[in-house]
C-alpha cells in the first residue's frame, strides 16, 4: 500500500467518523461510546501488529504513541462504563460500595 493510498484511508475514516458521531444525539453519546468498548479493543490490537511489524524508527514511534493512545481510550472507555453505572445504583448501593474495601 502506497503512502497516498494509506493517506486517503485515513482522510475517509475520519471524515466518516465525524460525520456518524457530529449527528448522535448528545444524551446518547455516553450510552453509545461505553457499549462499544469492544471497537476500542479491536484499535488496540491493529495498533500492537501496526507495531510489532513496524521496521523504521519513525514506524516504531508511531506504532508506540498509537498503542499508548488506543490502551488510553480502552481504559477509559471502561472508566466511562462505570462512572455511568454508578448513577443507576441506588444511593444505599453506594455507601455500601464505599464502605468495603
């Protein structure tokens, strides 16, 4: 694959992707975002092969800063999940949750 082709790719993914999330209605964002945590594995792992087939330093660079910032979104997305389920929770639920360690 050529640099141009890898280039239009990625200029059309994020475009695409501007385009489906800009037009999500803002009280979903969150219910959406934290039920996909599944895509945000999937980057993680293009990223460690992006890496582990990286030959260049300038790949490996870039293959690193993309495992760190695809684990980051992974982590929170996760995080995310969680802070979300806790507003469903009753507030008895949540002492309780607080109280053990």
């Amino acid at each position: 694959m050529t640099g141009m082709v890898a280039l239009y790719i990625f200029m059309l993914a994020a475009f695409t992707g501007y385009e489906v999330i800009s037009r999500v209605p803002v009280i979903l964002h969150t219910p959406l975002m934290s039920g996909s945590n599944f895509v945000h594995g999937i980057v993680l792992v293009g990223a460690m092969v992006a890496l582990g087939n990286a030959v260049t330093t300038l790949e490996k660079t870039i293959g690193v800063i993309g495992v760190l910032l695809a684990a980051g979104n992974a982590v929170g997305g996760y995080v995310v999940t969680e802070r979300m389920l806790e507003m469903f929770k009753s507030s008895g639920q949540r002492g309780a949750k607080k109280g053990t360690h």
